[in-house]
C-alpha cells in the first residue's frame, strides 16, 4: 500500500514537471515575441520623434521583462533631458548586470557619461567614459568626447592627450590642431602675467604649425606691452596675413602704435592695403572712412562708404557711417529721408 502511494506520488509529480515544461516551451517564444513587438514599437516611434509613445512603451517592457537590457538603456537616453538623475539610476542598474557584451557594455558607460554631463558633473562625466577604454582602448567616441570635455572644462593637458590618440585612431577623419592647446596653456600663463612662459609657448605653436595665426597675435600684445611697438605690429601684420577674416582684431592695436610711434599718416596706407588685399573688409571700410573724415575729405569718405552699400542687403552700420558723414552738408528734410531708410532696412531685419 505504502509502495503504491510512492509510485503514485512519483507519477503526479513527474506529470507536473511535464506540464510546467510544456507550458514554457509554448509560453516563451509568444512572450518574445510580443517583447520584441513592443521594443520595435518604441524604436519606431523614437524614430519619429515621439518620446512621449516610446517612454510609455519602454516603462512598459521593462516591468514585463526585467531582463531587456536594451529597453532599460534607451528609456534612460530618453528620460535624460528631463530627469536626468532617473537616468543616471536607470543607467547604473544596469552595470552590475551579468554577462552582458562588450557592446553592451560600452553603451552602459557611453550614457552615464552623457547623464552626468547632462547635470554638469564633469569629472563623474570624465570617469564613465574613461570605463570605455578598459573594454576599447581606441574607442572613438570615448576620445572624441573626452577631447570635447576638456575643451570645454579648459584642461589643455588633458585635451593635447586625447588629441594625439585621436590621430592614431584610423577611423578617425577629423583635424586636429594640436599647436592650438599649446597656445592655450600660452594664454593661461598670460593671464598670470607671465609673459615669458607665455611667450615661449607661443613660440612653440608656431614652430608646430607656422600657419596658426593666432600665436602671432599674442606675441604682439606681449612685445606691445614692452612697448617694442615695431615688432608688435610685425607680428600683427603676420597674423592679418595668415587670417584675414579676423584681421579686425588688431585693427585698434595698430592704430594705436601707429600713433605711439609718431607715424600717423601711415594709418591711412594700412587700412588701403588692407581693402586692397580684401576689398570686402566692412571694418577696414568704417576706418579709413574715419580717417579720411578726419582729414577733411569728406567726399572721399563717402564714396569708399557708397562702395559698401548693397541694394540688396544693405549693412546698417555702413547706412549709419554714411549719416554721420552727410551731418554737415545735407539738409534736415534730406536725412530725415535716409533715417527712414535705415528704419526700413532695421524693420526688414526683424521681420
């Protein structure tokens, strides 16, 4: 009697292994299945830019299935902007999960990266992406990112690092300056009034890259303030050269020298030989205007301005020079007329 109840216990236990076996064999590739539906859903609709359906989809997934690593990454992407330390929760979670890939992996560091620069936690921001290299040492985004954040927190140092293994990393197809942080640790050593430290870095980016204008530019101020004004307006000259779209800001320094020096009548030939190399340059233009204003040619002055204004798209500051140089001669009813044109011209802007 004993032995049949055993047999019998046997039997209804086995049948209902057999039973729960059955039910999962049928019950999981249906519960997939409807997962990925759901996870394509959300994709879909981030796709499509609304973040609203595919917030809702993915908090959805999730508390159906706790093991959708992706799910749980891409709702805390999208809950960045707005709760950005739920985010970085979500985010966090998931790095003491198990067995996840190396791709996984990276995107898992990637975000909290972008979580905490999100709320301005630089460092913390610095570490996570860091992470990235234990996994890829020439991961491209972590050095492209990295490079950004030092830029932006100004560690020139750091920035020169991660420069220099970018240019190593072949998928990498951008341009790197690196003379450029050589300058800017220039720059931080001018601030302190260091000019010979600052002095010997700008050098350095020079000999780096000849072509980099900027350099030029601080050795001026730097030989300007020792008031060796005559190379002070070489190396001005030399950065007009090499950049002339910014050729404007050394405009008021050369000018000044220029009078410092008792050479006042060389003003006007700088600024011809700067509209001769770029007869666009506006700043040149409102210049030598000036100058010639100052020197009694007034009709000159207002023909080089007339050179300047374009029916089309006439510049208010040129409209503006030419009003001050007609004070004198024209009557009231007359600029009254062309202080309604530039109201016009104002009104067009805005619109």
């Amino acid at each position: 009697m004993i032995l049949d109840s055993f047999y019998i216990f046997i039997l209804i236990a086995v049948t209902f292994i057999i039973t729960i076996l059955t039910y999962y064999q049928f019950r999981k590739p249906s519960y997939k299945k409807r997962t990925d539906t759901i996870y394509m859903e959300a994709l879909n609709a981030m796709l499509l830019s609304d973040k609203r359906k595919a917030v809702n989809l993915l908090s959805t997934l999730v508390k159906n299935d706790s093991d959708h690593v992706s799910a749980y990454l891409q709702l805390g992407n999208l809950l960045r902007d707005e709760d950005a330390d739920r985010a970085i929760k979500i985010h966090q979670m998931l790095t003491v999960r198990q067995k996840l890939d190396k791709e996984t992996k990276i995107e898992i560091f990637k975000s909290l990266a972008l979580d905490y620069k999100k709320i301005n936690d630089m460092q913390k921001s610095k570490i996570e992406a860091e992470k990235i290299f234990e996994i890829d040492k020439t991961n491209l985004w972590a050095n492209e990112f990295l490079l950004s954040l030092a830029e932006e927190t100004e560690d020139w140092d750091y920035a020169e690092k991660k420069a220099k293994n970018l240019k190593k990393i072949k998928s990498f197809e951008g341009e790197v300056n690196l003379s450029n942080y050589t300058l800017q640790k220039g720059v931080r050593y001018l601030e302190k009034n260091e000019a010979s430290e600052a002095e010997k870095l700008f050098r350095k980016a020079i000999d780096e890259s000849p072509e980099f204008a900027m350099p030029y530019k601080y050795l001026g101020d730097i030989k300007s303030a020792n008031r060796d004004l005559v190379k002070a307006i070489e190396y001005w000259e030399k950065f007009m050269e090499l950049s002339s779209s910014e050729s404007h800001l050394v405009f008021d320094s050369i000018e000044t020298a220029l009078f410092d020096l008792g050479r006042y009548s060389e003003v006007e030939k700088f600024y011809r030989k700067v509209l001769e190399n770029n007869s666009k340059d506006l700043n040149a233009g409102l210049r030598l205007a000036n100058v010639l204003n100052e020197k009694g040619e007034n009709k000159a002055a207002i023909d080089l301005i007339d050179s300047f204004i374009l029916e089309e798209n006439p510049s208010v500051l040129v409209m503006l020079m030419k009003l001050k140089l007609s004070l004198s001669f024209k009557t009231p009813a007359e600029l009254g007329h062309f202080i309604d044109e530039i109201l016009q011209v104002i009104k067009s802007s805005n619109e």
